[in-house]
C-alpha cells in the first residue's frame, strides 16, 4: 500500500458567492478582512469551517446575525 500526498484546495464562499483564494500564506482570518474591502459585512463575519470535501477544504464565511437596536420583549398577558 503506498501513500500519496495530495495538496488541498481552500474554497472560500460568502452569501453563495465563491471568493478566490489569494493564497496559501494568507489565513482565513486575513482573507475574511481583505474581502471586508469589497463586502464590509464581512468585518464582523463568522468563519464556519474547513469542511473537508475531498481534496477541497470549504470555509464559509456567515454574516452577524441580529437586527440592530432590536432587543426582544416578552408578550404582555393583558386579558
């Protein structure tokens, strides 16, 4: 039984659209804050991964859920 080495691809995706990878030196934290430039959501994004599909790891990038200045308030039983 012989091993092989199989370089992995990193895929990166934001609300369903594929990012390119800029390369392997950059962490995902760094490539979150260099595509922060073209989607400013993405400062207080999530990083959700790697899942492993194959040879490919998958980072998903997951905006802050939450409604600004929102705060949920109990029903009131006024009968």
């Amino acid at each position: 039984m012989s091993i092989s080495i199989a370089k992995l691809i990193r895929e990166f995706t934001y609300n369903g659209v594929a990012l390119l990878d800029p390369g392997p030196t950059f962490s995902p934290e760094e490539i979150r804050d260099l595509y922060s430039a073209q989607y400013p959501e993405l400062t207080t994004a999530a990083i959700d991964g790697p899942e492993y599909k194959g040879e490919v790891m998958c980072f998903k990038f997951v905006r802050a859920a939450g409604a600004k200045g929102c705060a949920a308030q109990p029903a009131s039983s006024h009968a």
